[in-house]
C-alpha cells in the first residue's frame, strides 16, 4: 500500500519528507521556547521567595557586637575547666 502511494504519478518523496521535516523543525524551536518559559517561571517564583527569606533575616538578625561575643566565649571558658574523666563502660563482649 505504501509502495503504491510512494510510486503514483506527482506523489514524490519530497512531497511527503520536506512537510514532515519542517513539522520537525518547527516543533524543536516551539518546545524550546515552551520549556525557556517554564524554567522562567520557576526561576522567577524562586527568586521571589530568595527575596522573602532575605528580608525576613535582615528584619530578625541583631547587630553584631564584638564585646558582647567576647564575654559569651570567657563565660563558657569556666566550664572547659571543670570535667571528670569517666570511663565509659564496654559493651558485652569486648572485655
């Protein structure tokens, strides 16, 4: 059947090949252009959200205090001083 509709008088390859081709080509640039959209989108609706987060951190961060951190660093330095060393009894086995 196809033989016959290939071999007919006027029906050439070219008249079936060059439509299908450029259908072909057209559809390349069209899903191209579709999916450019989509990653435009999600990187918008990203950004956005970014911007969000960064105002919410700016709004709740304190301003840094050099003095305030040295004193919370020499309060916990007592601590590193007071320790026992205590063994840590073995598992079942390892003797």
């Amino acid at each position: 059947m196809a033989k016959g509709f290939l071999n007919r008088p006027g029906g050439s390859r070219l008249a079936i090949g060059i439509p299908f081709l450029g259908a072909m080509v057209l559809a390349t640039y069209g899903m191209a252009h579709l999916t450019q959209t989509r990653y435009d989108y999600h990187d918008e609706k990203t950004r956005l959200v970014a911007k969000k987060e960064e105002l919410q951190i700016e709004k709740d961060s304190r301003p840094f205090n050099i003095q305030e951190e040295y004193w919370k660093l020499t309060n916990t330095k007592k601590d590193w001083d007071d320790w026992d060393m205590v063994r840590v009894a073995r598992p079942k086995g390892e003797e």
